[in-house]
C-alpha cells in the first residue's frame, strides 16, 4: 500500500491487514465513534412510543437485529431460535431491520418456523445497543469479543440456534442479569467508542504522521545538499 499510514476500525482488521503483508507499525486502531449524549437523552418513556408506531404495542420482549439479508449475517439462525424462546416467553417478538437478497428467504423461513408475524421496522446497531445499554447475544467472533469485551455480552457459536435460543431466553428470565450486561455493554462503549475521544486520538495520529512525513523531507534534502557539498 502507498500509504503512509492506515487507520484500521478494529484489532481485528489490523491483524487482517498485518496478515497480508502489511507492517504492523504503520497501522492504528481508531474505533468507530458513536456521540453518547445521544442516548443519554432518551427515556424509557420516549423508547416506548415506538412499539405504538411499529404496530408492536402488545408485544412482549422485543429481540433486535440490524444488519443486511445476507447469508453471512446468519439471521436464519435467529429465527430458527424464536420458537424455543417462545416456549418459555410466548410474546417474545422478533424484529429484523434490513434489506437484502435474502428477505424473500428469510420471510418463507418465518412462515416455515410459526414466526412468520416477525416485523420490520427501525433498530440500532450493535454499538447503538450498547450505547443504550441493552443485554446483547452476538455470534462467537474475535470482532464482537472485541467490541463487547468480557462480561458485557453472551457469545454463541455461529449457526447454533439452540444456544441462541438458551441464551436469549436466559437474558429474558434475568431482567436483573440482563440490565447488568447492558450497563456494562454501556460501560464499554463509554470506553472505546465515544466519538469525542476518538476523534482526539484521531488527530494525534494524523498530526504524528505529517510530522513523520516533513521531519523525513527535511533529512532528505539535508543529505542531498551534503552529497553536492561533497561533489
């Protein structure tokens, strides 16, 4: 790469980046930035006027995914998962926020599995969920243990939807459990991910490389002017 520096989002795509070749000394980790007074500024009262607006005011606990309907974000698995939830909490609702090639498949899977009711509507991304501090169930991966970090989040193996479901059930059972890992989800992105303190670090690493970059033209053009002397 012809870059003198390159800001990864994540350990994870550093090592990826070291992996093919890149030298690990011309990589900074700077995390996505979320503004936590955003979410500061909610209230539980506030968050409940969307169940009314998403057709959801009956509904029970409310299970969120975002992402893209595509086959590597395995919500197949999520929705395989919602009959055994519903075993032990019958109102449990899925929402699936998303578009993709996958949303006719998924949709036939919903109607194949009894959940077919499963709703679309507006949700927030993982580190959104933190920042609201929600209990949060991700699949068993470097980069979600790098974003959650130990003991703020349940990690199930990617594909098992029996374990989602024992997970997602166990959180359902525990409010007080539950409100734990999403305090702590809340701590962690306090952390590492606020935008402020990102942008700061930022700065730093954009001010350190031209630094680098002038500090390096100046001993060029002092070693050429010494080879003319030379001459």
């Amino acid at each position: 790469m012809a870059a003198d520096h390159i800001l990864a989002i994540s350990q994870a795509v550093r090592d990826g980046l070291v992996r093919r070749g890149v030298a690990p000394a011309r990589i900074a980790v700077v995390y996505r930035g979320l503004d936590l007074d955003d979410f500061r500024r909610l209230r539980p009262e506030e968050l409940e006027t969307l169940r009314p607006a998403l057709g959801l005011a009956d509904a029970g606990p409310l299970l969120i995914n975002v992402a893209r309907l595509i086959s590597r974000k395995g919500q197949d698995t999520i929705i395989r998962a919602l009959p055994a939830v519903r075993h032990r909490h019958p109102r449990a609702t899925l929402l699936l926020v998303g578009e993709g090639p996958y949303r006719a498949r998924y949709e036939a899977l919903a109607v194949a599995e009894g959940v077919s009711e499963a709703q679309e509507g507006t949700g927030v991304a993982l580190l959104e969920a933190m920042a609201a501090a929600r209990p949060c169930v991700v699949s068993d991966l470097p980069i979600f243990h790098e974003v959650l970090g130990d003991g703020a989040g349940l990690f199930v193996p990617a594909g098992r939807s029996d374990l989602f479901a024992d997970a997602v059930t166990a959180l359902l059972d525990d409010p007080e459990g539950a409100a734990i890992l999403g305090r702590r989800a809340r701590q962690a992105v306090g952390e590492r991910f606020d935008i402020r303190r990102n942008a700061l670090e930022f700065v730093k690493i954009c001010q350190r490389v031209i630094a680098d970059a002038e500090l390096a033209k100046v001993e060029a053009s002092g070693s050429r002017r010494g080879a003319v002397g030379i001459q």
